[in-house]
C-alpha cells in the first residue's frame, strides 16, 4: 500500500488497483486502466500492481488538499463560546 501524495492521471498501468476508501468510504478497491477510470487521487493507496502517472494537482489543489480545507473551514465557524 503506497501512498499516492498528488492527483494525477494514469499513463501507464500493469493491474492497478486502488483503495480509495479514505476519500469515498467505499471498501472494494478501485481497477484502474488507461481506457477505463485512469484518474488517480491524493490519499489513497496502492493495492496491487504498478503504474505511472502525470501529477495534475498537489497540496491544497489536490482533491484531499480540498475536503481539509472545507473541513478545517467547518471547524473555524464555530463559536468557542469567547465570542470569537
């Protein structure tokens, strides 16, 4: 299980299969293929097989650089009972 750490789009794969649970709950890993759902994601993991890919987003562009951010938003909108 290696970590993919940006988004990007496959250009090269030998059975990829992903597990994409950290972004969508969903337990089954993903088969990714150059015809078929070549789009790789920042946060989740290297199952089986091998790939390469070219980097479309890093950081906070990346599809979990986006969800911490609105979930860090969340957070800042409540009231720490301070009147902040």
């Amino acid at each position: 299980g290696d970590l993919l750490p940006a988004d990007g789009v496959l250009i090269q794969g030998n059975d990829l299969k992903i597990d994409e649970s950290a972004l969508t709950g969903e337990s089954d890993h993903v088969r990714k293929s150059l015809d078929k759902d070549p789009l790789l994601l920042s946060g989740t993991h290297v199952m089986e097989g091998s790939g390469r890919m070219v980097v479309t987003a890093v950081g906070g562009n990346s599809q979990s650089g986006i969800i911490f951010a609105l979930l860090g938003a969340a957070g800042d909108d409540e009231d720490d009972g301070r009147g902040r």
